[in-house]
C-alpha cells in the first residue's frame, strides 16, 4: 500500500501491502520459497552486486518478511527496517553495525538479561568495551563517553522495573558528541510510544513480544530514523568509507540515509545469518493488527491490578509509574499517555514465599515472556535476570523478592483474584505501612 500518514492503528493494519492480482488476497501472503528466479543474467548480476534492489535468496530478503519491515517502520516513523530471527539477533544486528569492530557502548543499567549477557560476555570476547550506567540522569551518559563510543543503548520502558527516561534530554546528549541512540521499545511498542520522536536513531523490538501478541512465535526488528549523520570515515568506515565489498563504493555513497540499514542487511544478516522466516514474520503481522486495542486493554488491566496490590499486606512495592507518588509519574503523564505496555513488577514483603506464591498462582503461568494474550508471571532474579550479579541486580533495581507480572487480555476481575487469593494465603507481616510503602515505591 502506498505510504502516507496514518493514525497507528490503520497503519498497522494496512501500511506495506495491498492485495494484488490474479489472487488479491487479503491477508499478506507467505512466500515460503528460499530462492527467487532471476529473469536473466544481467538482472542476477545487477541484484547481486546490490545496484538494484530485489530478492535474491531469503537470508537477505523475503517478499512476506519486506511487508512486516515497511509496516513496522511506518509505525515507529522510520525510513526502513529490517527484521531479523529474534530480538536478541536485532539487538545484536543493530549493535554491530554501529561498533565498526570493538568499540565502546554507554549502556542503561537497567536493560533486559539476555542483552546484559551480550554485552558482558559475548561482545566483551570480541573486544567491545561497555560502561554500563544509570540511565535516569543525562550526565551519567555524558559522563561515560570515550573516544571509542559509538552508541548508547536503553530501553524506553525498562524490564523489568518500568523506569521511564527522558529520551529528549539523552539524545541530545548524543548528539552533541556525535553518537546515536539506539532504544530498545519491546515493552512500549510504537502503539504506546515513538523514540525517534524524541530523537532516536535506532529502535530495535523483540516481536516475539507485544507485537505478536500471541506467544507463538520469535521476532525482531531494526527501524532506522534515517536521520543520523554517519559522514565521518574515520570515525564510521564501514559507512562512509569505499569498501572492497561494494566495488570500491561507500554504502553512505551508494544509499544515503539509508546507508545504516545496508550494512546491517548486506553485511551482517548476510554473513552471520539470524534472518526471520516468512510464516514467522506472517505471525508478527496478524498480531500488529491488534496492536492498539491489546496495548490498552492490557494498560486498563494494569492499572487495576496495580491498584489491586498496592495495599495489600503481602506487598513491599508495586513498580509502576501509574502510582502516582512513582519518580517517573510525571514523566509517565507526559510522554507516555498511552501507557507503558503489559508489564509491571511487585516485591513480596517476604522474598522466602517468592515459589510458594508463584506455584500456588492459577491464571498467572510462570513461563519467561512478555506480551503474550495469557498473563505471565516470572521471577526475574532466578530467571530472566539469573547471570546478573549481586551488584547488577541491586543497579537494575532488581530484590529476591520482585516478581514481574506480564498481564494478558483476560478479565482484569479474575486476574486480580488470582493475585489476591495467592496472596492472602502468604502468612507475612507488613514492613511498614501500605501507604509509606507507595511512597518509597521504585525509590
Ligand atoms: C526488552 C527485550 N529486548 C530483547 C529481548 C530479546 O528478544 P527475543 O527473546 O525475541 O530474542 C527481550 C526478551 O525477553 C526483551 O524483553
């Protein structure tokens, strides 16, 4: 379908395809074909040496999987995507092709385990150097910048806390030393929330998550403002430099603004290969379509279950900025009216009931997602969270006794029932009053 503006949730449920002939099938259709035929020779060769675009072989490119690139980057306001086998492979993709070998990130402390795990000890085998920081305070990033750095990275509601960050004020930050922001945007979903509207550079999303919606199968996505100047060779070779690979051409030569999305397709999907298959990426595309209306069902749900476990005396904190005595309420309210997605997180009083809860939960299932339309509960400091240290977890704000709760779309009434009824089963003592509690609350 021809791009132009539309509210998100038309986009997400028209942008990137319309139905053509013979068949016109209204539903993106899945071209489960590893190759596509050349009409001739010198189509194949002008296709392989990347001077026309095209479909050549599905690990670089896919009719079905072009169609969930172009609807995701109308909904996040970007120039171009490009999807990739997991979140953790976008996040990987995104990464690599800023680094330009082992170069140095400033990194949220407060960021997903399985990325804290890629930067800690993957990508520190490779020699890329990370400072890992508190995200809340725009002179910590300022702070940690080296000659080296060539990103930072955050998420835009963090997991599990949701702790909110004032994008605007990070980005410009950034800027100024010439770095680009990438912001991972898994929890809000563009439905909630747009980071290159607050001058991000790069979103990434495991759309395994809230963007499928559905549980049943593994994404990601890099969405690219297009926006960032990469002109500088010294400081972007594999950008702005000529590269043996395009025939002596730069990328940022051949491809402007959309230089950034080439590299990570036609060097890093290419040779390392984490590429999203047709019917998965068929799958993120019939969940997009509910996006809007499960990103607020699920923010109602929220809200009531917050509300529901605020008081009860089980409950040390309820992590939410929708309290309205959270650090990041205000916040919340300006730039998050939509919500902040499906999570939230709350400590036991008493880390020591965290399994007794946990198995005696009915709806909530203990299984490690987000996102899903069945409500989830995890324990991330011996799941999600397990290989951080004592020292990382405290950072992230992460105690033995968090729980996080990613709430499906069933009836709030029954899930706060479950909640309450594990709950009141608990034989706890109150710390200190209900209402002190919200006070300090995500302190
Ligand atoms: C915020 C965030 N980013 C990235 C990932 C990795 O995504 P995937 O599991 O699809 O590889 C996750 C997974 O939980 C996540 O929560």
């Amino acid at each position: 379908m021809a791009s132009r503006q539309w509210n998100s949730s038309t986009t997400e449920i028209h942008a990137g395809y319309t139905p053509a002939a013979p068949h016109r099938p209204m539903t993106v259709p899945i071209y489960s074909s590893a190759a596509y035929q050349f009409p001739d020779y010198a189509t194949a060769a002008q296709l392989f040496s990347l001077r026309q675009p095209g479909f050549t072989y599905s690990r670089t490119g896919n009719p079905t999987v072009a169609v969930l690139e172009e609807r995701a980057a109308a909904l996040e306001g970007g120039i171009g995507a490009i999807a990739t086998a997991t979140g953790q492979s976008a996040v990987s993709l995104a990464l690599l092709a800023l680094l330009q070998g082992p170069g140095h990130l400033v990194a949220s402390n407060k960021l997903y385990g399985g990325t804290v795990d890629l930067l800690t000890d993957t990508f520190a085998d490779f020699g890329v150097t990370v400072t890992f920081i508190n995200p809340e305070d725009p002179d910590a990033w300022a702070a940690a910048i080296t000659e080296k750095t060539r990103g930072f990275l955050l998420e835009s509601v963090s997991n599990p806390l949701i702790t909110l960050v004032d994008l605007r004020a990070i980005t410009e930050v950034a800027h100024a030393a010439g770095i680009p922001v990438v912001v991972d945007n898994t929890l809000a979903t563009p439905a909630a929330y747009r980071p290159i509207d607050f001058g991000a550079d790069v979103v990434v999303h495991s759309a395994t998550k809230a963007l499928s919606g559905h549980g049943s199968v593994l994404g990601g996505l890099i969405i690219d403002a297009g926006t960032f100047d990469f002109s500088d060779a010294a400081r972007w070779p594999q950008i702005a430099a000529p590269k043996a690979r395009y025939y002596g051409d730069s990328l940022l030569e051949r491809y402007g603004s959309k230089a950034y999305l080439m590299l990570v397709r036609s060097k890093f999907l290419h040779d390392l290969g984490p590429t999203l298959s047709a019917p998965a990426a068929a799958g993120i595309l019939t969940g997009i379509e509910t996006l809007s209306l499960r990103v607020a069902k699920a923010q109602a749900n929220v809200l009531e279950l917050c509300r529901g476990l605020a008081g009860h005396p089980a409950v040390a904190r309820v992590h939410h900025p929708s309290i309205p005595t959270h650090r990041d309420h205000a916040l919340a309210q300006r730039d998050f009216p939509r919500g902040t997605g499906c999570v939230f997180s709350f400590d036991l009083v008493d880390p020591g009931n965290v399994p007794v809860f946990v198995d005696s939960l009915r709806l909530f299932a203990l299984a490690a997602n987000i996102g899903d339309a069945r409500s989830l509960v995890v324990h991330p400091a011996a799941m999600t969270h397990c290989r951080l240290s004592d020292a990382q977890l405290r950072a992230a704000g992460i105690g033995p006794g968090t729980l996080r709760i990613s709430v499906g779309l069933e009836d709030s009434a029954d899930l706060l029932q479950d909640l309450i009824g594990s709950l009141d089963a608990l034989s706890t003592t109150p710390a200190q009053p209900a209402a002190d509690l919200l006070e300090t609350s995500n302190a």
